[in-house]
C-alpha cells in the first residue's frame, strides 16, 4: 500500500464467513504474495508486475509464477501448522484440527 518501491505497508481483504480452514488456507496464500513482495521477487511497477526480474504483465493469471509457488506453499504452511508431513498427506487422511479442537 506505501509505494511500489520496497513496500512495506500490506493490506489483506478476505471473507469473513469462510469455514476455517478455507480461511486459514486463503491467509497464509496471501500472506506468501506479503513475502513475495518484501523479498523483491513480486515488484509492481506502475501498470507493470514483475517476478523476479520478468516482465509478467499479461501472462495468464493460472500461469502466473507467483500464483503457482502460493498456491504450493498455502499447502505446505497449512500442513506444517497442522503439524502433518505434507509428503505423506492423503486427501482422506482424518486428522485432529489444531484450530477447532474437532
């Protein structure tokens, strides 16, 4: 929000009636592009957005680099704060909820 030179000012608008998990998958998506942006590897520049260095301006959003390494990293954060192994994770697998007490 403060400038598109080594931002450091964020704001994250999400829903609030979200299940929480969704919820909680979503923040720590968003909060990866925070990272992205406060590392320098997602910079915007005017109308221009750039990924390490690359002109990504009208690439296609599923394509879009820093899309594909948050939506990878929303996984492994939430597993990890889950206290899973995302490597051995199933989308079957029953496990206790952190957050919910369930």
């Amino acid at each position: 929000m403060d400038s598109d030179y080594r931002p450091r000012e964020f704001e994250i608008e999400m829903h609030n009636r979200l299940d929480i998990d969704k919820y909680c998958t979503i923040l720590l998506h968003e909060l990866w592009h925070v990272y992205q942006h406060v590392k320098g590897h997602l910079k915007d520049k005017g109308e221009k957005r750039y990924w390490r260095g690359i002109d990504h301006s009208y690439t296609e959003y599923s394509d879009q680099p820093w899309e594909q390494e948050a939506r990878e990293m929303e996984v492994k954060l939430y597993h990890s704060y889950l206290g899973l192994n995302p490597n051995s994770f199933s989308k079957n697998t029953m496990f206790p909820n952190r957050l919910t007490g369930s």
